[in-house]
C-alpha cells in the first residue's frame, strides 16, 4: 500500500529510506543534510568509495544511526523549465530506487519529495510522477511512504491519491 505522513525522514523506523541527494553523494542541505547529520559520520565514509551517482540513478548504503536499516541515495534533476528531460528523470529517480529496494529485500520504504526543493521542480507534477511510480510498484512492498515534511506537502499528496483512486 502507498501511505501518506507528515514526518521527519530520519525519524522513521523502515527498512529503507530515500535520499535526495546530489551527484557528489557527499551530503548537502535539505533532507540530505539532514539524514546525514542523523545517521553519523560514518554515512560519509560509506558514500565516499561509491564515487558520485548520476542523476536518475540510486545507491544503498547502510543507514548506521537511524532507524531505517538502508539509506538508498537518489538524485533527481534540477529544474530548468521542463525541457531538459527532467520529467522523465525524476520518473527514474523513483523507478531506480525501488529495483535498489526489491534487489535488497526492502519491504517498508519512505520517499521525501524528491527534486521540490532546492531543485524547484514543481510540487505538483513531481507529486504526480512519484505517485505514479509508487503504484507500479505497490505490490511488491508492504508498504511505501510518502514522507511529507510540510502540511502543505501531506495536503497535496493525499488530494491526488484519493484522484488516482
Ligand atoms: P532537492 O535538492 O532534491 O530539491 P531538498 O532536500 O531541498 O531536495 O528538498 C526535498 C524535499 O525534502 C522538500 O520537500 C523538503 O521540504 C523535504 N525535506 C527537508 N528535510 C526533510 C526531512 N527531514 N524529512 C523529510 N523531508 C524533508
């Protein structure tokens, strides 16, 4: 099933949680700084060997202080006005990290709002590519979070899902 909160990410008690992260994988602001600040110095180091991810594409690494047992590091696109693809990357974005889920026996995953801050993509569309992704695939896990962080956000994301129900 799909499930709807409004949360702190780092907070949650899942098998995995998503980062956005950016290309370098070395931490940042937002959720990313955040989950690292959370999980330790030691999220750092297990970033540091991967060597940067693509954006549209996903690692895993151990989630070391949090409670969730993974974190799966995505970088969705930046904004730039919706011609450079970034609709489709962010789709792969969450396409990517949950085959990284499934290939590690994740069955609870959570998603912040990837790409819809610093990254400006619009709230509303980027709401609608993730829940889309999250039905094709709803099956397959016991459950997958969509963790708001602002009431906003939780308004948002309940209104389509009753829409794509
Ligand atoms: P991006 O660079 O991909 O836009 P941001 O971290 O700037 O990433 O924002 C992505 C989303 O994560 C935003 O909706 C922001 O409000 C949210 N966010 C920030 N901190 C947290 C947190 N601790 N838990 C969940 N979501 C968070």
């Amino acid at each position: 099933m799909i499930s709807i909160i409004q949360a702190d990410i780092t907070k949650l008690d899942v098998d995995a949680i998503i980062n956005a992260a950016n290309t370098s994988l070395l931490g940042g602001g937002g959720v990313d700084g955040a989950i690292h600040r959370a999980a330790g110095p030691e999220l750092l180091q297990a970033c540091r060997p991967i060597g940067g991810c693509p954006t549209g594409e996903a690692r895993i690494t151990p989630g070391f202080n949090l409670p969730a047992k993974w974190v799966i590091h995505t970088v969705g696109p930046v904004w730039h006005g919706g011609s450079e693809n970034e609709p489709a990357l962010l789709a792969n974005a969450y396409r990517n990290s949950l085959e990284l889920a499934l290939q590690n026996q994740v069955k609870t995953v959570a998603f912040p709002a990837i790409s819809t801050g610093v990254y400006g993509f619009p709230k509303e569309k980027a709401a609608r590519t993730a829940l889309g992704i999250m039905r094709q695939y709803e099956q397959c896990f016991n459950k997958i979070i969509c963790c708001c962080f602002s009431a906003e956000d939780l308004q948002l994301y309940e209104r389509l899902l009753t829409e794509v129900d």
